[in-house]
C-alpha cells in the first residue's frame, strides 16, 4: 500500500531544493507549493495552462544540455532539474516584464510584475493598451462556468478577446468572472494614466526588500494583488 501510495508522487530539484510534488502537477504550482518564487501572470489554479505570458519561464537541465520553456506548462518528472532564477533566465524575464507593462501600464498586475522582475526603466514605447492576452477571462467562462461566451480572434497583432459576433449571446451567464479576475481591472495606485503620460510606477519597489538576500524565496509581499498571486497577502 505504501509502494502505491508513493507511486502518485515525483521528486525532482528546483533551485537545489529538493521537492515531492502530486503526478501531474505543474513545475510552477510545485516551486510556488514550496515557497519558491516564480513570477507569473497568466496562470490561474484550477483553469488549463496557457502559458501565455511566458513570465514564469525557467532553465531545465537534461543530459548536461538546457532548455528553456514556461513553467505553468511543464509537468514535473521524476528526477527533474529545473533553474528558476539563473542569469538567462531573470534577464529575459526582466525584459518580458518591461514589455508587458509597456503594452498596459494601466494595470497594477503589469506594473506589480515590472518591480518583482527588477524593471527601473522602460525603453519600449507606451501603448496603453486594455488586454493583455492572459487568457483568464477565455478560459475561466469555458472552464467553470461552461459557458463559451468569449474567445480569441484573429491572430498575431490582430489578435483580441471578443463575443460572439461581438454581441453578448443569451447563452452568458452574467456572472462577470471574466471581469474580476481581469488583471486589467485594478489600476495603479494613483489611478488611471492619460494617453502619452503613462509611466513605470514603481512605488511597491520596498516590498521586495526582504527578497534581496533570498531572490528565490516568496517573501508574502503585496505584489500580485493585481493578478491574483496565490500567496499574496490579502
């Protein structure tokens, strides 16, 4: 029975910590069940990994060789090394952050994963747009609520969150959960940005001074609020 019962887990090594994680779980929710942080903007417990955001991404080691991919999306195996934070990985990270809140500076969700990534400056133009693409809102209306009401359309830049021929269907349940887990929905603590004056806040910057000794620990700061983070505090 104990043979069995041990079936059902893996082990593997994140950051050299060793770990035991549930078959089937994902390498992000295993890091982030142990208290390793993995900063991470699409993901949503209970809904289907898209790994749309591609901030999670980490360093797997296999055969001496590496590779990179998002987290939210490996499944963890038995003897597996993943690297969260190497040098690789936390520059392209950081770059990832300062496109995103390039694209939605209107978003305390971007502009929280801007600081917990180390972005002080944006050298990309300002966008102001009003979706990111994170998928939730697409898959909690699929996944939970079984509805299909909204979906993606088009493809590359021209692609968009939309209704059904744009009109909202008799099928909607009304339940507005696309609405509140939208990382778009909480604005920068000093409100909405005007178009051509939107800048990097950065005033949660000290939230992360317990992190500076230990980057690989979730030191239960506010960041994340915005985005859902599962162990922000409330």
């Amino acid at each position: 029975m104990k043979g069995i019962i041990m079936s059902n887990y893996v082990n593997l090594t994140i950051n050299g910590a060793k770990i035991k994680t549930p078959k089937g779980t994902s390498v992000l929710d295993a890091a982030l069940e142990y208290g390793i942080c993995i900063p991470h903007l699409c993901h949503m417990e209970d809904l289907t990994p898209l790994g749309a955001c591609r901030l999670c991404i980490v360093e797997v080691i296999e055969n001496g060789k590496s590779r990179v991919t998002a987290s939210c999306t490996l499944e963890a195996k038995e003897g597996m090394t993943v690297l969260a934070h190497t040098e690789k990985i936390l520059k392209a990270r950081k770059v990832i952050a300062e496109m995103l809140v390039a694209e939605a500076p209107n978003s305390r969700a971007t502009q929280d994963i801007a600081v917990r990534c180390g972005v002080t400056k944006v050298r990309f133009p300002f966008r102001n747009k009003s979706c990111i693409l994170c998928g939730k809102c697409v898959r909690v209306c699929t996944e939970v609520w079984r509805s299909k009401s909204l979906g993606f359309v088009g493809r590359g830049k021209d692609r968009h969150v939309a209704l059904p021929f744009y009109e909202r269907p008799d099928f909607c349940k009304r339940c507005w959960s696309c609405i509140e887990i939208c990382p778009m929905k909480i604005t920068p603590c000093d409100g909405p940005m005007e178009i051509g004056k939107e800048y990097l806040c950065g005033g949660c910057e000290s939230q992360l001074s317990m992190a500076f000794e230990s980057p690989d620990t979730c030191v239960q700061c506010r960041l994340g609020e915005g985005f859902g983070c599962i162990r922000a505090k409330p």
